[in-house]
C-alpha cells in the first residue's frame, strides 16, 4: 500500500512538472548534458532535469529534477533565485548562492528540497544533496529532506524564514562550519514513515551536527513535533557543536514525538523540554560534553563517558544513569537545584556535587530526588557555601529515595564547614533503615567506618573458632550430713505494725550517649602552628652557656636545638611537632669585676613541622612554621669568680613567622604572624660540697616570660573564616639545678640535673568562624632535664643537655641541644 502511495505522489509530481516545463522551464532530457555559463542563451531560467545540468558561475532560476529521472544538478560559484529540488537525483552545490522568497508553509517554501521518491523498486537510486561553502535562503526554511533523501553540508549556511532546515525522512550531516539558522526554529524534526521509500527505513535516518550550528532565532533550535505515523527522531551533536535558542531552550519535544539525542565533545548551555504527553524520549550527554541548563520532563537521561551536565535550574527526568567518569553538578555556585528522578537511579561511578551551607540540620541544600529505586554507586562531592559549621542530629539530607534504597553513595573528598568534619550517612539514628542519605557533622563510632581508606584501617581477619573443651568427668556426690537437734522455741516476739510502703521511682531512661562534633585536623595544625611560634625561640640563661663566668672577655655564642611535642588538640587531634631553632648571639659590652654583668645581640632562626591526624575520621593535615628573630639580652651575676650567689637574666626579641596548613584534599593555606617576647629570670647557688676534686651546687630558678603574637586572618578556601583569639601570654617556669665542678688539666666539667614546673596562664585559642576552639593544652607541665658543661682551656665552652617534659592530656616534649661559647 505504501508503495502505491509512493508512486500515485510520483505521478502526480512529474504531470506537475510537465506541465511547468510546457509553460516556461528549460527541460534537460534524458541523457541529455547541458552546461550554463555567465552569457549562455538560457542564463536565468528555471530547469526542470532529467539528464545532466552544470552551472558554472551563472545565473538560474529554480531547478527541479524529475522522480526516477536519476538526474545529476552541479552547481558550482552560481546563483539561483528559485528552489533547488531534488526528486531521487544528485544534486551538488558549491560556492554558490541559493535564494528564494516563497514563504508558502509546505514544501514550497524551501530553498532547497531533497526527496527520494521511490518510483523504480527497492533498487532505485536515493536523492542525495551536498552543499559545500554556499548560501541557501528560503522564505520558509533552507532545506527540506523526506523520503529517504541524504544531504551533506559542509561549510555552508541555511536561514528560513521559519525553519533553518525541516527532516522528514532522511539523513542529514551538517558539517565544517556550517550554519542552520530559522526565524523561530533551527531544525524542525516531524519524522514519519508514512508515504516513504521502501529502500529506506527509519533506523538509518538521523541527524548529525558536527562542528556547526543550528539556531533558533525565536523558538528552540532543535523541535520535535509528531507527524502521521510519527518515529523516533535521532540527532547526534558532536566536536565543539552549538545549539543556540532564542527562547532558551536548546530542545523541545512536542507531545506525541519521541528523541533520541546525544552530545559528545561540546559545550551546551540552554535548556531540554519534553511535553507531558511526549513518547520516548532519552538524551546521552557524553564524551567531554559540557552542559549547562535545565531538563524538563520525562526523557530517560544518560550521562556517561566523561559528560558534564551543571543544572542551571530544577531539573526532572525519566530514569537517570550517571557513569563513571561524568558529573553532575546540583546548581552553580550559591544555588541549590533540585533534581527529581520519576523512575530509577543508577550510578556507575559518577560523581554527584552538591552546593551544602555546611550547618545545622536545617542547613540549605541541593538535593536528589529518587521516586523509584536506587542502585550502583554514586560519588558524592559537598560545596561549602558560607556555611560556619554546626553541631547535626538527624542532618542535612542530600538524598531523597522513595523506592528501595539499593544504591550506595560515598562521600569524595571532604566535606568541611568552619571547624566541622562532616561524613555521609545512611538513615538517621532514629530512622536508620528509611533510606535517605545525610550529611552529618557528628560520630560515635569507628572512625574506620566513615573513612575505610583512613591511616590504621584494616579489614577484619575472622578468628578460627576455638575447639570445644572436653567435658569434666562428674564429681561422686558428698554424703549427707546428720541433721541438727531442734531448738527450743522462743517466746514469740509482738508483732510490730507494718510500715506503709513507698510509692516505686519511676525508672531513669539513660541518656543516649551524646553526639560527639567531629572536629576537622586543620584546626589542630592551625593551633600548633601558633604554639609552635610561641615556644621555638624562648631561652633560659643557661641556654647560652655560662655568661659572666667565662672571665672579663666577650664572647660570641651559638646554639643549636631540636623539639618533638606530641599533643592532642580539643580531644580529637593527635599532634606532633618536629621544631629546629638555632641562636647566634655576641656580647657588646661587659661591666664590673667581681659582681659583673653583660649585653648582647642575639639572632635566630627556626622552622616547625607539624602532622595533625583526627582520631575520628583518620584524616590528616600538615603544618608549617618558618621564623626568624632578632632580640637583645642582659645579664649580671653576683660572684663571678665562683659558682655561688644570685644571677639576673632578661632578653627581649621581636620574630616574624610563614605559616602553612595542607590538610588532605584541601587547598594550602599561608598566613603570617609576628611575636614580641620578654624574659625576666634570677637564681640563687648554694655550696653544697667542696673538695680538692670539685664542688656541689643547688640553684633554685625562676622565670618570667611574655609573649604576644598575633596572626593574619585567614580566609580559606572552603569560606572558613579563622582568627586569633587568645595565645602567648604570661608563662612561668620554677625549678631546680643541681649541678657540680669537676676541675682537672685546665678543663671543667659541670654536669648537670634540673627538674622545673612550667606554668601557662593563657590557653591557646583561635576563632573558626567566630567560634571559639580551644587547644586544651596543659596549664601545667612538669620538666626533666640532664646534661653537661665542659670548658676547654680559656676561649672555649660547650654545653648540652636533654629535657623532657610530661603533662595532662597525653602532652609530651623532648628536646636536645649543643651550644659552644668562644671568648674574644
């Protein structure tokens, strides 16, 4: 029947065209070859061909090829005023210009028409159309293709009053450039099967867009409306491709039509619309597409094989794939889209990027809804926007799924608000089982749980049961033994009255154990990073070997120190800091004979490395301090020529720091800080022995230090916001030296023990979006220390010692230095 209908079309074309030819066209015969030139006798008419027509850069009026006829059309550098149709022929345009004003609203209206009519059988010939750098103008659209026609464009432009170019039925590559461009509509899609060849079928019919654009000036550039026997539309957009749509919409499918789309290596913007009633309709967005806009409505969606797609808005699809490799991206940065799947959700891999104000539950966010099932797995990434940081219950929910709950998301990377760690969870717990998906900022658990991938964690090796223990043979039972004679009674006791019971005590529930903030590792390197500059460049007297003891000469000091503090920050952060220090000092002036005293100028230099590592979720962070200083120091001691009496020590100094954090999947973060220090420390040696070989000393100690530092504030990455608030201080320090003279071929010996309580007034605490975080360091601190000084004849001395020192809190720091003292 189809066929009959194809052929009663046939005829009744070609008695149009007789006719035409009778009234005013130039007929090509049949075999016959006809060139046109620029002065030929037939330049400007119309052609209707059954042979072979060539124009070369000449004028012509319309040209229409005649079904069956199997006629060849070149036009080549030439003009034509009317539509080109071609009728089951080939057709070649290049370099020319085709124009026409017909704005009729069939197939009139098109510049250039491609059908391929199948009047000779399954055998017969396809109209094929190629336009290569040409412009094609029609009044109503550039280019129409049906019945199987194949066109091929390359870098050529088609404008239509309506339609830049329609597809019936056929197949249309447009390529190198080309442009497509419609008053309201680039491409108009009504694929049908009716009334088309039977050497074509709807299977091999598509569009390709490769390089090219197609715009829609008003409309959409690419419409899928229904036809008579409407089929599937196929299109496929590729290599830096672009779909412009004067009304925002890059696609519209009608109701009743059904498309199938895919994009690959281009960068889209604009938006997808199905109509309510559409069919079938599924859109791929793969390959390194870009994508940014809306989809609405039921269209299956696949995003896959490196594809991109940032919702500029809410968005709803049919079933959605996401896989590996491919993004998508819940809003732009400061919104929060939603996405609503009406049907499955797969992940295979892919990452979902959620924009989260990092809060309380009632934090805003984007969010995925799932009105079916979910399964695979889904990489989940968390933006940060503004949000300071809370304290969760429930959390802040991402995920939304109504059907079961099969699929698996996991949290890529870190999700962190102000001091806050935040970790995806399943259910909430007092509803673990209702399948959501949540971001919360607390945890009571393992932290291998939340972080399998974390330092420590490994999986659990099942223990082999144990044997069961052979049964113990019965023990043979105990005789009875005799029973004992009655006693007499006694005589019976009055009964006292009974006490009214007391009402019972309702039962305490206990309380569930609280949930504990899982606090991020960078506040800990951000706070050992301040106690670090705190301590590194801090001296006791000693430290500089023995000053005023080493005779009337000055001297030039230097000293060389090494620290390793391990300490938990707030409970949570284990730290440790590797600190090395070196001082150079020189004396400038010196005073009196006995009871003498000096002054000096003292540089120094120094870098702490620190490691942060939560105990909750295992993540890490590194930390950086590099200092110098400059400063000044005095000192007098009361017998210069012994060992005994009073000292008086002081120094003054000025540093500057460069400060790095690191933490793991983070940004680094650099920041500067400054100190102003003092010290203020005396003593007083007692004789405790003396002999020919030696003496004995006790040396109380006390010392005052000063410190103030103040950092720049810090805006990291993330929109964590962190300041100073408290450090340094006044730190005091009370000890004991017990150390000895051991005199021998000009050299001496002092060994040494020191024990001290070290004292800080002030806590160590910066502001992480203006709350408070407190690094919980001890007050007090209790101090060992062991060493030795060795004076080698008259101009040299060198001294070490080791100390370690213990405090509450799993505080722990030892340190080593060596100092050598030449005199000039």
């Amino acid at each position: 029947m189809r066929g009959c209908t194809a052929l009663a079309s046939a005829i009744a074309l070609s008695l149009l065209f007789a006719h035409k030819a009778a009234a005013q066209a130039v007929v090509v015969q049949p075999g016959q070859t006809v060139t046109l030139v620029p002065g030929s006798a037939n330049e400007g008419r119309d052609f209707n061909v059954l042979g072979t027509l060539t124009v070369r850069g000449a004028r012509v009026g319309a040209i229409e090829t005649i079904n069956g006829s199997g006629a060849v059309v070149t036009l080549d550098g030439a003009t034509a005023s009317g539509r080109v149709a071609s009728y089951q022929a080939t057709v070649t345009v290049r370099d020319s210009v085709i124009t026409t004003t017909d704005t009729s609203p069939g197939i009139s209206g098109y510049a250039t028409i491609t059908h391929g009519l199948a009047s000779g059988g399954a055998d017969a010939p396809r109209s094929v159309l190629t336009l290569v750098n040409s412009q094609i103008t029609g009044g109503t659209g550039g280019l129409q293709f049906a019945a199987g026609g194949i066109v091929n464009v390359a870098g050529s432009t088609l404008t239509g009053g309506v339609n830049g170019a329609r597809a019936i039925a056929g197949s249309a590559e447009f390529r190198a450039g080309s442009r497509v461009i419609g008053g309201t509509n680039g491409l108009l899609m009504t694929v049908t099967a009716r009334n088309q060849p039977i050497n074509s079928t709807p299977d091999d019919w598509y569009v390709l867009v490769d390089g090219s654009t197609v715009q829609g000036q008003t409309g959409s550039a690419i419409r899928v409306n229904p036809n008579l026997t409407p089929e599937l539309a196929r299109i496929t957009v590729q290599n830096d491709a672009t779909l412009l749509g004067g009304n925002g919409n890059l696609v519209e499918v009608a109701a009743n039509a059904a498309l199938d789309f895919t994009a690959r290596t281009s960068t889209l913007a604009g938006d997808f619309i199905m109509d309510a009633a559409a069919g079938d309709t599924t859109l791929r967005f793969l390959d390194g597409l870009r994508l940014t806009g809306r989809v609405r409505g039921g269209a299956d969606v696949i995003v896959d094989q490196g594809g991109r797609w940032l919702l500029s808005g809410n968005s709803n699809t049919g079933n959605l794939t996401l896989g590996a490799g491919s993004d998508i991206l819940l809003g732009d940065a400061g919104q929060f889209a939603q996405l609503t799947v009406v049907g499955n959700y797969i992940g295979q891999g892919g990452t979902l990027h959620f924009n989260t104000v990092l809060a309380d539950d009632a934090g805003d966010t984007s969010t995925l809804r799932v009105t079916g099932a979910t399964g695979g797995t889904t990489q989940v990434a968390v933006t940060n926007i503004n949000g300071a940081g809370a304290q969760t219950v429930n959390g802040i929910r991402l995920v939304r799924v109504e059907g079961a709950s099969n699929g698996r998301f996991v949290l890529q990377g870190r999700a962190i608000g102000g001091m806050y760690e935040y970790f995806l969870h399943k259910g909430t717990d007092a509803a673990p089982a209702n399948g959501n998906w949540y971001l919360r900022s607390t945890y009571t658990g393992n932290p291998c749980d939340i972080n399998p991938d974390a330092p420590g964690c490994v999986p659990v090796i099942p223990v082999d049961p144990v044997d069961p223990v052979d049964p113990v043979d019965p023990v043979d039972p105990v005789d009875p033994v005799d029973p004992v004679d009655p006693v007499d009674p006694s005589d019976p006791v009055i009964p006292v009255d009974p006490v009214d019971p007391v009402d019972p005590v309702d039962p305490i529930d206990p309380d569930p154990a609280d949930p504990v903030p899982v606090l991020r590792p960078e506040p800990g390197a951000y706070l050992a990073n301040q106690a670090a500059a705190v301590q590194m460049f801090q001296l006791r007297r000693h430290d500089r070997g023995a000053p005023g003891l080493d005779g009337e000469s000055n001297g030039t000091w230097i000293l060389g120190r090494r620290d390793q503090l391990q300490a938990t920050i707030a409970g949570q952060v284990d730290t440790t800091t590797h600190t090395d220090a070196v001082h150079l000092g020189t004396d400038l002036w010196r005073w009196g004979q006995r009871g003498r005293g000096q002054i000096g100028l003292m540089l120094a230099t120094g870098q702490a490395r620190t490691e942060a590592r939560s105990q909750l979720s295992g993540y890490r962070t590194r930390g950086k301090v590099r200092g110098d200083a400059v400063g000044l120091y005095a000192g007098w001691v009361q017998d210069s020529d012994s060992r005994r009496g009073a000292y008086v020590d002081a120094w003054a100094q000025y540093a500057r720091f460069d400060n790095e954090v690191q933490g793991d999947s983070l940004t680094k973060e650099t920041y500067d800080a400054r100190s102003r220090s003092a010290s203020l420390e005396a003593g007083y040696a007692w004789r405790l022995h003396a002999s020919d070989e030696g003496e004995l000393y006790l040396q109380p100690q006390v010392q005052l230090v000063y410190t103030d530092i103040t950092s720049d504030r810090v805006q990291e990455a993330n929109g964590t916001l962190v300041e100073d608030d408290t450090a340094g201080g006044l730190q005091s320090r009370v000890g004991l030296r017990l150390f000895g003279n051991r005199i021998g071929a000009g050299n001496r010996v002092q060994p040494f023990l020191a024990i001290n309580w070290l004292h800080s007034a002030r806590a160590e605490v910066l502001r992480f979006n203006a709350e408070r975080l407190d690094a919980d360091l001890p007050d007090s601190r209790y101090e060992a220390q062991a060493g030795a000084q060795l004076q080698l004849g008259q101009r040299w001395l060198a001294w070490g010692d080791l100390r370690v020192q213990r405090g509450n809190n799993g505080y722990r720091d030892a340190a080593a230095q060596i100092g050598l003292r030449a005199a000039w």
